[in-house]
C-alpha cells in the first residue's frame, strides 16, 4: 500500500498500524474487521508518546490480529445436532464488534441437559481456563457485575452470585466475555503512568476473549446448537458484549443492536413456553409460573436464578432506553414482566425499583410513541391516557407510602424493604416529571414542583453515594428541568464517582446532554422534550 493512499487524519490504530483507514465514526471498519480497538480521532493516545510503547503497541496489535487468524483456521467445530430452528441471524456484518443491528430473530436453541457424562454436546461446551484466568473472572464478579447490577445482592442462603459463576463456566461465550470485561476492567484500573506491560497484556487478552466471544455467539445464533450447551448463557453472553459496548464507548450502534437480540429473543422464547434454550423441566415450569421454586435442586435454582436475572436486566434496559431514544418499550408477556407479584421478573432484586413504577415509564414513553406518529392530535383520548397514567402513579405512591430519605436502617451491603421504598420513591416522582415533560416541555413546572424538590433535595443531602448508580435516569429528568441555582447540585453527583469512572466511558455523556438541554433551553423559549431527545437518542441512562 503507498503511503498516498494513507490518510493522514485516520485513527489512531490504522495509524500505528500503517493502514488504509476509512475514517467510519466512531470505528473504522479496518478496525471492527479484525475485531480489535479503534482508538479513534480524538486526542493523541498516551501510548503514542515514546517509540518504545508505539513499538509495544504495535507488537501487540499484530499478535493479536495474528493469533485470531490462526485460532478461526485450527478451531475444531463439533457436528452439530439436528433441532428445531427459529430464523437465524444474517451473516457475521463487517463490524465484528455487534451483532446485527436489523435481522431474523436469532437461534438459541440447545439440546435438553443429558445425564450421560459422556455425552458431545455437554463435553464440548467445557472451558479449560488458563494461568491468569481465574483472576480476571474473580475480578468480573467482585467488580465488573456490581458495576452492571449495583443494587442486585441475591440472598447467600439461596445461593448468592453461585448461578453466575456456575453459567460461566459451562458456557464457552460466556466464559470469554468475562474473561474480556475483566481484563477491559483491569485495565483502567492502573494508572496511565504505570506499567505499560501489564496494560498491553490486558489489552491483548481483551481483545482475543472478545473475538472468541464473537464467534462463539454467532456460531450459536446461526444455528450451531449445543455447541456452548446452554441457550441461557449465549444470552447472559449477548448481554456481556452490551455491556462491554456500553462501558468502553466505542459504539452505540453495538449494544443497541445487542439489546434488540435480546429483547426479542426473550419474548420469543416464552412464546414457545421455553423450550430447546437447555432448560430443565423443573426450571421451564417455574418460569412459566406454573410451579414455585422452593425445595428444588441447587440446579434448578441456578437455572432458575440466572434466566431470571438475565431476563431483569433486558427488561430494565428496553425500559430506560426509550426515555431517551424517544421508542416505546417493548410489551412483555406476563409470566415475564408485569404488575403482579408472581411474575419472574422483579427489578426491586435487580435494581432497587419496584415494577409498577417502572411500567409507568413505559407507558409514559409509548404514549410519546403514539403522540409523535400521530397525523393527528386525539386530545379527549389523550387526556385519558394521562389521567389513568398519573392516577396509577398516585395510587403507586399512596400504596407505598414515603420513605425516611435520610434512615440509617438503608444500607448497601444487604438492601432491604427500606432501600426498595426509597428506589421506587425517588423513580414515581421521576416518573411525574416525565409526564409533564411529555406533556408540557420546558415549562409550567409549578404542576410538578413537589416531585422535582423531593428529587432535587434527595441530591442535595448527598445520602449514600452507593444509591446513586442506580439513580442515574432520575438525576437526568429532574436536572433536566431545575432551576439555574440547583444545577450544580446534578452537576457534582453526574461528575464525580462513583458514577464517573475510567470503567464507565458512557456516563459522562449523561452530563454532557443535561448540558445541552440547559443551553438549549436558555436559547430556545419553545424547547420541547422531543427536541432534546435529538441529542440523547443513543445514551442510555445506565
């Protein structure tokens, strides 16, 4: 290649690496082809500073892109089994780092867990880790997953984070997208002046777990069934690649694509009453609400608790994405997701917040939907729509009663009904907001003085750092329509830790669309929330 054809503003992978780059943004498709970082056209990276670690780098880089084209020609590919198939996913797209973003519905399905130790569909989903793999899984579960779930702490007694662990290690997927968020994680973790070396191992192991990862998954949605041995854990993987998207920035359009996999995918699955995914008889009828999950088998229990988790997570991102991306959440079947008690899905275990309060944003953000499309405005109906929407929110309230924002009986270490009360409290007071939002714009906010002070003061006091991750979409809807003295206050909790870390690349884009809509709102008298949703559609409030 001569060197005209090299542009002199590529990224600064292409660059290192003296190739011809497209300059695609935010990833160049040289970079995503070969499923390795694209350090992008922002500043000068820090390793571009010496000769010794742009030669390190580079090193590193044609190690990796080496070592994947060896392991795809020697990887041995068990026969696959015959099953029933759903429509299966396009073919792997250029981008290497996302699924893609507009396909058939993928297949997860597995054959039925077999007793027979011997059996080819079990052995060839077993992961032998190597030296340095048990610390970057140890550092996934005691670091990365809180950052994921920072209010999930399952009762010890029923057998705590075990199912995770258990899934990582029968899952092939799975295993190397833990491997590659712990490493991703481990990384940031030094300082930028510390040891080069390490941090180029972390980088390598990142970037070939991630392509393992990859592979495996798309093996598995196109119809190579059994090979990872659970349909679960291909999905539990699937979410691990959103959120390796989602921490590292690199690409919106990457974990859109994935939670749309996923989203569909669990509503297909109860449609077939969760059958072929690996599940057990016992585990299937539980989740389909049929049968309670007491004096069953710590395996059951596991299956159990891992889809259901999974499962929370997906329901509890389609939900928080439409508040900004201006779509409607998808609509669940109820032995997944609904109001009811006995549905498998409560997000109070997963994030805090109790599930009616949550449908309501849902409901909030559909009814958006249905106002933005309409050729018309229906105003009798769509004051219906509000009223019922708002009575449902009081009544949501009432039935909760108000929380002690500062109780010293809330702790993070082992949350409990008090936690809950507070999480849902501060989430239907957002959610009143949200409607008015929705409703009126930027304006009028005497109708919703009493929610944005409670939320307001709930920063101010500056209670429990440990809360506020899971606080991220209230501080954004209540900052958004504060006064210019109380920005500060949002200001300090969206720009410091523990919501700010070099982990989470994603979060400081928060804070900077709460600052457009400040400015926007100052120079635009008629600013809307429709008209703010154009500079937030691909943040997720996580």
């Amino acid at each position: 290649m001569s060197n005209s054809l090299r542009s002199k503003h590529g990224c600064w992978t292409c660059r290192l690496r003296k190739k011809k780059c497209d300059e695609l943004h935010p990833q160049c498709k040289t970079c995503a082809s070969l499923s390795i970082t694209c350090y992008g056209f922002g500043p000068r990276p820090e390793w571009m500073d010496s000769n010794e670690k742009r030669r390190a780098m580079a090193s590193n880089l044609a190690e990796i892109t080496r070592g994947q084209a060896s392991s795809r020609k020697t990887a041995s590919r068990p026969a696959r089994e015959p099953t029933a198939h759903l429509p299966q996913l396009a073919p792997k797209p250029n981008n290497a780092r996302a699924l893609p973003m507009a396909s058939p519905l993928p297949t997860l399905t597995t054959p039925e867990r077999s007793t027979n130790a011997d059996n080819g569909a079990a052995s060839s989903s077993k992961v032998y880790p190597q030296a340095g793999d048990y610390g970057l899984i140890m550092n996934f579960i005691d670091s990365v997953f809180p950052l994921q779930l920072p209010l999930y702490k399952p009762d010890a007694a029923a057998g705590g984070r075990g199912w995770l662990l258990s899934l990582v290690f029968r899952t092939k997927a799975l295993y190397h997208a833990v491997l590659a968020l712990g490493a991703y994680h481990r990384s940031t973790l030094m300082s930028p002046q510390g040891s080069c070396e390490w941090q180029l191992e972390d980088m390598k192991s990142q970037e070939e777990n991630l392509a393992f990862c990859l592979d495996l998954v798309q093996e598995s949605t196109s119809g190579a069934c059994g090979k990872d041995g659970s349909g679960v854990g291909i999905a539990a993987a699937i979410t691990q690649l959103l959120f390796f998207e989602l921490f590292t920035n690199h690409n919106s359009n990457g974990w859109q694509a994935h939670l749309r996999v996923l989203v569909r995918l669990f509503k297909h699955v109860y449609t077939r009453d969760l059958i072929n995914i690996g599940l057990s008889d016992q585990s299937r009828s539980i989740l389909m609400g049929r049968e309670e999950l007491q004096n069953h088998s710590p395996e059951v229990r596991e299956e159990v608790m891992g889809f259901r988790t999974i499962a929370g997570s997906i329901v509890w991102l389609d939900i928080i994405f439409s508040v900004t991306s201006g779509g409607a959440p998808s609509s669940w079947p109820d032995p997944l997701f609904s109001n009811d008690s006995a549905c498998q899905v409560r997000l109070q275990d997963i994030m805090g917040c109790q599930n009616w309060v949550m449908t309501q944003i849902g409901r909030i953000a559909d009814f958006h939907k249905q106002m933005t499309l309409a050729s018309e405005h229906r105003c009798e109906e769509y004051m219906q729509i509000v009223e019922a929407i708002h009575n449902d929110i009081q009544i949501g309230l009432a039935n909760l009663g108000p929380p002690d924002l500062m109780s010293p009986m809330i702790d993070i270490d082992s949350p409990g009904p008090e936690l809950v009360v507070l999480i849902t409290y501060l989430y239907a007071q957002t959610a009143l907001i949200y409607l008015h939002l929705i409703l009126h714009g930027f304006k009028d906010f005497q109708h919703v003085k009493a929610p944005i002070t409670i939320v307001t003061n709930y920063v101010r006091r500056g209670l429990k750092p440990d809360f506020r991750p899971a606080l991220v979409l209230p501080f954004y809807i209540c900052g958004s329509v504060v006064d210019e003295g109380d920005r500060d206050l949002f200001r300090s909790v969206l720009s410091g830790p523990p919501l700010i870390s070099r982990s989470l690349q994603h979060r400081p884009r928060v804070l900077q669309a709460l600052e457009e809509i400040w400015s926007q709102r100052q120079n635009m008298p008629a600013y809307t929330w429709h008209d703010c949703l154009i500079s937030s559609s691909d943040i997720l409030l996580h």
